[in-house]
C-alpha cells in the first residue's frame, strides 16, 4: 500500500489566526463584488440562469468572430431590450438570455426566440452566417419555485447534519461541523461573484456535493480526536487536534488528489455547459480542505474552553486533556527570595 506523508508532526493550529485572517478577506471581497455586480446589474448580484430568472436563453454559433455591439444592438431590435449578452467559450459563440416581457404568465416560445434573434443577425451581418446552437425558456413562476426549493435543499441539509453529528458525537462536534460548512458556503458564494459564473441547477448541485465532501472530511477528523482524547493521553487539545489532524493526512491528500484530478478533467474536457460545476468542484476541494483543519478545529477548542465537559468515565480522557492543558495555561506564582 502507498505510504505518503507518514508520521508527521506539523503544527496545524499553529497558524489558525493567519488562516482565519485570510478567509474573512476573501469573503469580504467576494462580498463586495457582489455589491458591485448588483449596481452593475440591474439588483442581480449573483449571475443566475434562466432556471432561476425565468425568460430565454439562446446559444448563437457565428461562422466568424462577430462585432459585439452588432450583436447587442441586433437583440434589441428583435425586440428583447435588456437581455444579457455575452461570449460563451470563444469570441464567435454567444449566450443570450432575454428576461420575461412584461404581462407575460407563460414561458416564451424558446425557437420562435431563437429564430427572430438570428433573422435580425443574418441582415445585419449577411456574410457572416449564424446558426442556433440551443435554446430553452423558463416561465418567471417556475424560476421563482426553482430558487426557493434550491435555498431550501441547503438549509435542510444544514439542519439535517446538525442533527446526525449531535446523535453520534456530541453537539460540540455538530456546532463546529456546520460552522465549518456555513464557511463554505460563503466562500464558495465569494468564488461565484469572483468568477462570476452562472448559478443553474447543476451549480446547485455542485455547492451541496461541496457541503457533503467538506462535512466528510470534518467528521473523519473529529472522529479521530474521540479517539484520541479516549486514550487518556497526557495532551491538551490542541495537541489532539493536531495529531489527530496529521494522523489522517495521508488518507486526506489521497482522496483530495484523486477528486482532483477528476474535477480538473471535467474542467479542460468536459466543455461550457459543465464547466460552472467542475470550477465549483474543485474550489470546493480547496475550501473544504482549509475548513475542516482552520475553522472547525479552532471552533471546536474553543467551545472546549468555554463550556468543559464534565468528567465522567466515558469522557475522563476529555475532561484530564482539558485540566492538563488549563494547568499549562495557568500563570505560575513567582515564588520569594527567602
């Protein structure tokens, strides 16, 4: 079996304040964006799709390179003013996404779209020929429906995790793992203003496989600090949580490396329609990573500190950790010169 990264004795709380520094900045930045992606664009700080907006959505495919204010001012005059218009993998593809016409109940006719959009093109750039490459329409009421069920699908597993680490550890734990998550949360949402891409179904779907990947790797280690605090070991809690945290490392940089590569395959391969989920996918590697060892295991020492466990068999090893480690802390008297 392959041995990596065996024995290692690195200080990983050691650098918590710096790594906590650093994540509070990228997630004002991303923050920020978002206030600048809302006054840039109409209140949409978050580029939604179709899915979530309603209106449609049209993948035009030029034979060459095509001006982009032509195209711009070719979908205003087919008569959908205020639509979204921007490149979509090279400089001769476009993605335009049209909102719903006003006093409109129902979704548009995605071809009908399509084609009047492409005849207006093809007059005003009659040597450059253009085709639909796709096409689709969301009604404003399915969009709606859509974005409250996605909010829903994360809260609920939020409350779901608290639950089940809770049962099968103790709420510290639980505390810990969902702070650890609602941080991935943040910085993935600071990531999408950063990238700015395209939240759909599949972006959904990439944010709760995210949460699922970090809260695996947090309950591997806190599984492991049980462990160690069980064996009654004369160490205070920061030494169990960085031992603990070196004990699984190898186990962590295989499975990490093994996601990452697929992710990484998916986003040179796999093409635009994919490439919002494998750019998620592999954040998410990273940020789930950094919460796991910087948020959840600082978060988790100090609820140890503010609200020690009392000492009974079952947590005599916890309760001897915390003592030992209070008594390290504790100022020594200066003793007299007599």
């Amino acid at each position: 079996m392959l041995r990596i990264l065996h024995d290692t004795k690195y200080d990983f709380i050691k650098y918590w304040k710096a790594a906590v520094f650093g994540t509070i900045a990228f997630i004002a930045l991303g923050l920020v964006l978002l206030g600048v992606h809302a006054a840039r664009h109409n209140g949409q700080a978050l580029n939604k799709s179709v899915e979530f907006t309603g209106g449609t959505s049209v993948q035009l495919k030029f034979a060459q390179n095509p001006p982009a204010d032509v195209v711009r001012s070719a979908v205003d005059q087919a008569g959908f003013g205020g639509a979204e218009v921007t490149t979509f993998g090279d400089a001769a593809t476009y993605m335009i996404k049209a909102p719903p016409k006003q006093g409109e109940a129902a979704a548009t006719d995605a071809a009908a779209v399509g084609a009047s959009i492409a005849q207006v093109l093809a007059q005003r750039l009659p040597n450059n020929p253009v085709r639909v490459e796709q096409s689709q329409s969301v009604g404003p009421r399915v969009g709606a429906e859509l974005q409250t069920k996605a909010i829903t699908a994360i809260l609920i597993s939020f409350i779901v995790t608290l639950i089940y680490l809770a049962i099968r550890f103790e709420w510290r734990f639980g505390v810990a793992a969902v702070v650890a998550t609602a941080h991935d949360i943040l910085t993935t949402l600071a990531f999408l203003a950063m990238m700015r891409l395209e939240i759909s179904l599949t972006v959904v779907a990439a944010i709760l496989t995210v949460i699922g990947y970090s809260l695996n790797d947090t309950i591997i280690i806190f599984d492991r600090v049980r462990e160690n605090l069980k064996k009654q070991r004369k160490e205070g809690l920061r030494e169990v949580l960085n031992r603990s945290i070196n004990e699984t490392l190898p186990r962590s940089v295989l499975t990490h490396a093994t996601v990452l590569a697929a992710t990484m395959a998916l986003l040179i391969f796999a093409g635009e329609v994919i490439r919002p989920f494998s750019w998620i996918m592999a954040f998410g590697v990273f940020t789930g990573t950094f919460s796991s060892i910087y948020v959840a295991g600082p978060i988790l020492l100090y609820i140890e500190h503010r609200w020690p466990r009392a000492t009974t068999t079952e947590s005599k090893g916890t309760a001897r950790a915390l003592a030992e480690e209070r008594r390290r802390e504790k100022p020594q008297p200066v003793s007299s010169g007599r």
